[in-house]
C-alpha cells in the first residue's frame, strides 16, 4: 500500500530509495489515524462544493487500512452525514462511491459557530483515534439564523458569538500534539472568503491556511499522504523517546549479575545507544547498543556487604544502577522528511535492584569462632531461671563486715569452689572455705557453663537486699551480695 501512495501524486517529489523505505517501515508500525471533514454545505457553496467531494472520496479510498474517516456537513446547524468509519479492503470501494454521492443537505444560513463547535467535539469524543487530521472546506462566513447560540446579532458575515469555548474540547489534543488542522478557505460566486471567520477557526482549532486551488491542495495531501498522516505521530515519538530498564533476574550476593532489557518509550521510532556508561557496577557494560526494539545486557552488581554476624544471615538490599548514555534515533531517513533532528545527548534511566544478600559466618565456623572468642578471652555462659548470662571465669568472692574493710576470699571460681559462713569463737561470724558452713556457696564449672547456688542453713540471710528462707537456691553467677547479720559475702 504504501509504495502506492508514494506515487499517487506526480507534482510531489518522489523520495528516494532509503526514505521510501524508511518510511514503509513505520507505516508498518503505525497506529490508524483518525480524518475528519467539516463540509459547508450551503446554499452559496452547493456549485463549489460539489467538485471538490470527488478528490475527498479519492483521498478517502487511498487511506490505509485501520484508519477512519468521518464527514460533517453544516448550513443553518450542523449534522454528520458519514459516521466515524474504519476503512477495510471490504469496505474501500464502498466508502469511495459513498462520498462521491453523499446527499449534502443545503440552506442559505451558514453557522460557522456551530460548524467548528461540532467538529471540536466529534474530534474529541470518546473512542476517536488519538491521533487525528482534521479539514475544514467553507467560505468561512458567519452568518446563522437569529436563533443560534454563535449568533451576535449582525447581519451577512459577523463574528461568532462566545466563540472562546470552542477549542476547549480540544486544548488536550492541541496541547499534546495529536491533532493536524488545515483550512481551505473556499469562494463562492456570490461569496468571498471572510478573513474574520478563518481567523476565528485558527484561534480556535489551530492548524494551517491552505491558500490557492482547494482541490489541488486535497491531491497534493493525498499524494504525500504516507508523510502527512505519520507527521503527528512522528514528531510526538521524537519529543518523548527515551529508553528505559526492565530487569529481567533476581540478582544475589552469590551471584551479583542483573539482566537489565533496555528499550525505547516509542511506538514507531527505535533508537541506538553510545558511550554506555553505569553507575552502581563493577565493570562496564557495551558500548553500543541497538534498542530495535530492545537489547538485553548484564550489568554486575557493587552489592554493599552485610553487617558483622556470626551465623548466616539473609536479607534484600536494593542497588541502585544508573544507566547514561547518547542516542539516535532510528530510522535516520525516516525523520529526514519531517526535518526531524534524531540526535539525543545525556539520556539517562534509573533502576533499583532488589538483591538477596546472604552474608556471617557459616554454622560450624561460628561456633568455631566462639568457641576460640571463649577459650582466648575466658567467656562462658550460665543458663539460671531460664537466662543464658555471660560469665567472666575466674570471678572472685570477698568479705567484710559491715563497717569493715574488705578481705579477698580464696574462692575464685575453678573446676569448684566452696564459700560461706562458719561459726567463729564466742559467736562471731567469719567467711571462708569449706563444707561446714551454715551459708554455703557452690560453684562448679562442667565444660562451658557454670553452675551456682547457694544452701541456706539459717534464718536471717538476705541476698541483694530481699530475705533468702532455708533451702537451696540457685543465682546468676557474679553480682551476688550475701549478708549475714553484720557480715557480707561478695561475689563479682
């Protein structure tokens, strides 16, 4: 189809091979397109507009499949006389004798207020193409029944009243480059064109002045048809294309490598990267790459280590890599004929890795560590009323009494030890060793733990300041006060 339209219009310069070809290749990939005709079909116009309604149906019939066409008409009010239609190879020769032979109904009025004011809201109506060439073939005189809302009250051609809310509906398309516009301003025999009414629709719906033979004009689009249709979608594609990152693994500590799919934010254009740089990696990634569409590249991973542990460990950590490079976009011949400049410089993407990060020491070579950490620093640890307590061996007892000085015991803590209170003459107390004592600590220490208790004898004792009964009672090794009447045991 597309080499078809190349050569439909003899006065149009043919292109050469490449843009030919460049430019098949992105009608292959472009999306249908939207052609709207707004009619003046008044009483005035009716001869004019008759001839012309042969070159529309001749355009109609050489657009591509997918695309649509829709025709408005108005005079004293505007009415649709083609629905929206997609045109198919079924449909194709239907569509041309439909337009040639459309019954456009005529009056003398002729509400160009209410012309463009439908036309706003046909090309903005929900379903419609996003992209969209409007036409628009009228004398552009305003001059509607007294009724009209646009009227404002002259007679023959006036302005449009309230004209302002006719572009709103379209200030989107406008905005984002999705709608073409052109006018063909038409004379009639008894009418000229008003300069005021084509002023007026330029305000409102934007778009181009097409002077001269208005049929001329129509065969000349539809000659550079495989140009003009793609020019909107073209020139949005190279305001927006940027590439982008999608990673494709779950990168690990083990295995530190993201497979990151780069690809171009573009419908029809493609893109080549240069001078590839990476941030957030080990080592450099290629320097060229082709994004047509995508390419796929592996990226090793700068994983942050994971905090001191003595036994294995597991967690997510998210790297950030920055991707920076200069594009150009594809295909070159394919911009040429929108004088589109394809070069792209300091174009950059941004990605978090999620990576699962495994780090500390393996089972056996923490308990390894440990245990060098307990018999280099002499740490064990006592299990008592359910705590697992650290425990500095060789922890020592001594005694004072209450307003005494105090007295180093020899009971530092070895394989066992044996502390109390003993008897001493006339009744006094004293501290030591042995198993005759009526308070009694016993230590002992089996392999890497330590077990303490102390056998209450007595009434009276107190242990870090509460009553301890008669009984044995187990303690937290170190820390420990024991007091007898005025007399004080201290282990720490």
């Amino acid at each position: 189809m597309l080499p078809l339209l190349l050569a439909l219009a003899p006065a149009v310069a043919a292109p050469d091979q490449d843009v030919a070809a460049a430019l098949a290749e992105l009608g292959a990939r472009a999306e249908p397109v939207g052609h709207v005709f707004l009619l003046e079909s008044s009483l005035v116009l009716a001869s004019t507009i008759e001839p012309l309604r042969a070159r529309i149906a001749d355009l109609v019939a050489s657009l591509p499949d997918g695309d649509t066409v829709e025709i408005i008409a108005y005079h004293a009010r505007p009415y649709v006389a083609l629905e929206r239609t997609a045109i198919t190879d079924a449909n194709r020769t239907r569509l041309y004798e439909q337009v040639k032979t459309l019954d456009l109904t005529s009056a003398a009025d002729r509400d160009l207020g209410a012309g463009l004011d439908e036309l706003a809201r046909e090309l903005a109506a929900a379903g419609a193409p996003r992209f969209q060439h409007a036409f628009v073939v009228s004398t552009f005189c305003h001059a509607p029944t007294v009724t009209s809302p646009w009227a404002s009250g002259g007679r023959g051609c006036s302005p449009i009243r309230d004209q302002s809310s006719i572009g709103d509906a379209l200030e989107l398309l406008r905005d984002e480059g999705r709608l073409g516009v052109r006018l063909y301003p038409v004379a009639a025999p008894q009418q000229p064109v008003d300069p005021a009414g084509v002023e007026a629709a330029v305000r409102e719906l934007g778009g181009e002045v097409v002077t001269g033979d208005a049929a001329a004009a129509i065969d000349n689009y539809r000659g550079r048809l495989a140009v003009e249709r793609l020019a909107l979608m073209v020139a949005d594609d190279a305001k927006h294309a940027r590439f982008e990152a999608r990673l494709l693994n779950q990168p690990t500590s083990e295995s530190p490598v993201a497979r990151l799919e780069l690809g171009v934010t573009s419908r029809l254009l493609h893109m080549v990267l240069r001078d590839v740089t990476v941030k957030g990696a080990d080592a450099p990634v290629a320097a060229t790459l082709s994004l047509a569409p995508t390419a796929v590249v592996e990226v090793p991973l700068r994983v942050p280590r994971g905090p001191p542990s003595l036994f294995p460990q597991t967690d997510r950590v998210d790297v950030e890599v920055q991707l920076s490079a200069d594009g150009q976009l594809l295909p070159v011949a394919g911009l040429k004929p929108f004088g589109i400049d394809g070069k792209r410089a300091d174009l950059t993407t941004t990605l978090r890795v999620p990576v699962e990060r495994r780090y500390g020491l393996g089972v056996l070579q923490g308990l390894a560590l440990l245990a060098s950490v307990f018999v280099g620093a002499g740490l064990g640890a006592v299990y008592v009323r359910g705590r697992l307590m650290p425990l500095r061996l060789g922890g020592s007892f001594s005694y004072r009494p209450i307003s005494g000085t105090r007295v180093a015991l020899d009971g530092t803590l070895g394989e066992r030890a044996l502390v109390g209170f003993f008897e001493g003459p006339e009744g006094s107390i004293r501290a030591g060793s042995g198993e005759g004592a009526f308070v009694v600590f016993r230590v002992r220490r089996p392999l890497w733990q330590v077990h303490a208790e102390i056998e209450v004898r007595v009434d009276g004792v107190e242990m870090n300041g509460r009553p301890l009964p008669r009984g044995v009672h187990p303690v937290v090794p170190g820390a420990v006060s024991l007091l007898y009447r005025d007399r004080r045991i201290t282990w720490e």
